[in-house]
C-alpha cells in the first residue's frame, strides 16, 4: 500500500485540532496552509486534507466531499475577519492574503451584496503592510484570532457572521476532501477515524481539556480563548450546515453538482 495513503493533510492553524489530536499509528499528518493542501491532495501527498470551499469547487471534477466533517461556523468565527480604519462602505480597496480561496471568493461576494465594490489587492498576510496599501484588509486563521486580540478596535467584519446575516446558513469555510481515485476502503477507515476523533472530542470532557491544553500550548493563544474558538468553529457537517455548503458552492462558486464519499 502507498505511504500516502496513511498521510491526512492538516490546516497549519488551530481549526481542526480535534479531529487530529493524537492520531493512532500508521497515521501521519502533514501540516500545511489551506491552499498549499489542495495541491497536495491533487498530488497524491496526502489521502485527506481539509481544503478551501472554494478550492474543492474549482477542482469538483477531480476530487469527492468526506461527509459529516467540515471546518464552518454558524455565525460569528473570530478567524476570518475584515479589518481596517473605515467603515466597509468607505473601502476603496482591499488587500487580500493569497492563502485561503474561500475567505477571498466569500469577502468579496459579500460586499457586493451590500452594494459595495471595493478593488481587491492580492498581498501577504501582513496586517501592518495591508493597511498601509489599503483601506481594508482581510486575515484568516490564526494570525487573525492574534490581530483581532491586539487590535479589537480595527475589526469591521466577522464573515461567518456577514454571512449568516446574509443566507441564514452557516458558513462552510473548508471542506474535508480527497481525489476521486483514491483507494475506497483507506478512504473511508480514514473517514471513519477522523469521525471518531470529532465523537470523543464532543462526548468527552477529559478529550475536550487535553486538546485545548495541546492546542493552547502549541498556538500561544490562552486556554479560555481557544476554548471559546472551539465552541465558534463547526467541525461536524449537519444537515443545516450541509445546505449552507450547497448554497456557497452554487450561489458564490456556480457548482452544482460534486461528489460524496459513499460508505
């Protein structure tokens, strides 16, 4: 059996430590940024990676949803955030960081349904150096949760919230997915795990600590914030969240129809 197909592919930020705290043998995971995972999936790097929405439309032809499994929010985040000096609606342009797809394709759909069309700017995930270009500038993941504490005063938009406002949905942020030629039994043992991973994070308390500790200590954010992150953040795909994920892939990406992991 090929190596990859024991390799899962991780977010490089906190978002989905429950489902990877502690992973059994033969497992391994390789971290990288969301949109770095995409082309490691593609690759055949790795057998699952949580990629952006976004990503998994552009590329729906080649690859198939793991079910039951996300990373979304049902209305306020605290990791994907617009920042900036104005008011939204004074925004001349914006700068947005090459790393997330679907936080780029969901900011801009947004505005645009508030009447608003701003000029997009493709920079670095530098808050300091985007708000020297721009009036806005938008963070994802970690360094936002970092900016958001240092600078409460500059968040204009949480857009799990923006969205939620907008549809009623919650926001399916990534997805869990792999390529539609990967091996169905590997596939769906490593479903499976990660399932399980999400049941004792949820059903234990004892789990639920150690992963805040592991996570707390990792990150350098405090136990109460990451605490309260993961009570913001989705990682179980319900019915509800399922159909915000439908409405973001053929409302903002003109995707409808993909496929789904079949037991």
């Amino acid at each position: 059996m090929n190596r990859w197909h024991h390799i899962l592919g991780k977010v490089a930020f906190v978002n989905c430590d429950p489902l990877y705290h502690q992973l059994p043998d033969p497992w391994e995971i390789l971290r990288a940024p969301p949109s770095w995972l995409t082309g490691h999936v593609l690759r055949g790097d790795c057998l699952v990676a949580p990629i952006p929405t976004a990503d998994f439309a552009r590329h729906s032809d080649k690859l198939q949803l793991l079910p039951n499994i996300c990373i979304g929010s049902d209305g306020e985040v605290g990791s994907v955030l617009l920042f900036g000096n104005k008011d939204p609606s004074m925004m001349r342009d914006i700068a947005l960081p090459t790393d997330s797809a679907t936080s780029r394709e969901l900011c801009m759909w947004i505005l645009r349904e508030m009447g608003l069309d701003p000029r997009p700017v493709d920079m670095g995930p530098d808050l300091g150096k985007m708000l020297d270009r721009c009036d806005g500038a938008l963070l994802i993941g970690d360094r936002a949760l970092d900016e958001a504490a240092r600078h409460p005063e500059l968040i204009r938009m949480d857009l799990g919230q923006a969205w939620k406002e907008l549809t009623g949905f919650p926001m399916i942020f990534a997805v869990y997915a792999a390529r539609r030629d990967a091996p169905n039994s590997v596939l769906n043992e490593a479903h499976k795990l990660l399932l399980n991973q999400l049941d004792s994070f949820e059903n234990s308390t004892i789990v639920r600590n150690e992963v805040i500790e592991a996570t707390s200590k990792r990150s350098g954010f405090s136990q109460e914030r990451i605490d309260k992150y993961f009570g913001e953040v989705i990682n179980r795909l319900d019915d509800n969240g399922g159909a915000g994920l439908r409405h973001f892939l053929t409302e903002v990406c003109n995707v409808k129809e993909y496929q789904i992991l079949q037991n």
